[in-house]
C-alpha cells in the first residue's frame, strides 16, 4: 500500500490484541487485584491522546456496564483541567500511552498524583515518563510507534 503509518498501526490491532489478551492478562489481573484492595476505587478515569483515548473507550464501556462500576473515558487533557481531589468517590487514573510520554498524558499523571489520585500507567514502554511516574505500571510488550 502506500506505508501510511495509521493504516500499519490498524493492520497490526489484531495482532496487538492477541498479545493483551494473552500474554499480558495475567499481569492485568494481579495488578487489578493489588488496586482493588489497596485503594478500593470507585471511579476509574481512563485517559490517552488519538487512538489511546479510543482505546480508553472500552474499558470504560466495559466498566459501566458489564461490572456495574463508573468508568469515564477523558482526552487526557480534559482530565488535567478537571481532574478530581482525592474525597472526590475514591477515584483512580488509568492513563494509556503507546510511548508513555505524550505531554497532556503526563500532565493528566502529574496531576492526580499532586491530588493523591492513584495512577496506572499502561504503555510499551517500561522506561517511559509515566511509568516512572505512576503508582503502577503495565507494559504492553507491543513494540513502540
């Protein structure tokens, strides 16, 4: 085709997809049960910028109305002008990142933890800013952009 890289990053979600679900699921699974019983959540922010964002979509849908809890999916930006306080229903940043250094994402991660929001980080790459920055951190194990 013409080598357009959204028409690559697209041809390689399945792929990609198959790698979550298998590989790194066991990893989401424990992470998710130290959150729950450390912080006991009540609200899940999910950010990203571009197709991160989009991709914050689905667990949010999945969130509010397969496990009856309150999943709300921001641009990243729109979290760091209005993000929570911390007495704000026991809330929790998850942020998504393929590089893990989006500005407005870091900005979104810097943000709650000023307000003592717990985050997670989940991106490609384990020495990213937000995974440094975050409380948790999961890498994907997809190759980078």
């Amino acid at each position: 085709m013409n080598g357009h890289h959204m028409l690559k990053e697209i041809r390689e979600q399945p792929e990609a997809f198959k790698k979550l679900l298998g590989e790194t699921w066991p990893l989401v699974q424990r992470m998710a049960r130290a959150v729950w019983n450390t912080h006991h959540p009540s609200t899940f922010y999910l950010t990203g910028c571009g197709s991160s964002y989009y991709a914050a979509m689905i667990p949010a849908h999945y969130y509010n109305f397969q496990l009856g809890l309150d999943g709300r999916a921001l641009p990243s930006s729109e979290f760091v002008w209005y993000a929570p306080g911390p007495g704000d229903f026991s809330p929790i940043l998850i942020s998504l990142s393929r590089s893990g250094r989006t500005s407005e994402s870091v900005e979104a991660i810097r943000k709650a933890r000023r307000r003592k929001v717990p985050t997670i980080a989940v991106t490609s790459d384990s020495s990213s800013t937000m995974s440094e920055e975050c409380d948790y951190s999961l890498y994907t194990g997809i190759h980078s952009e």
